[in-house]
C-alpha cells in the first residue's frame, strides 16, 4: 500500500507547507496527500474543462436566421 515518493520543492511552497502543518499540527505528508486526492477527485468531476478556450469563433455561434445578434 505504501508508495515513497521525493519531491523538490521551492523555498515558497516549502514554506507554505510548513506553517500549514504547523498551524493545523497535521504532518506535512498528509496534507500533500490530501492536495492530492482532492485534485485527483476534481479533475473527474468536470472533464469537459479540457476543452475550455479550445473554441476559436464568433461569440455567437448561432447559424440558423433571426437567432444572430448581428
């Protein structure tokens, strides 16, 4: 079950982390495990978000007559 993993991180996310674990006296370890489960659970939760900004065309996508702004 157990899976080590070491990570680099920069002087401001490392010290982030350590005022978050010594606020909430939760271990450095488990609070990356839970920003991690929380981002592997919203990432299924809106898949569509992948195509966000994909859409290159007028605002009003509308074809059919007396349905345009225009």
């Amino acid at each position: 079950m157990s899976h080590t993993l070491t990570i680099r991180l920069d002087r401001t996310l490392a010290d982030w982390l350590e005022r978050e674990a010594a606020r909430t006296g939760v271990p450095q370890g488990r609070i990356i495990r839970n920003e991690l489960e929380r981002a592997r659970k919203a990432r299924g939760a809106r898949p569509f978000m992948r195509l966000a900004g994909t859409v290159d065309r007028a605002k009003d996508l509308s074809a059919r007559k007396g349905f345009s702004r225009g």
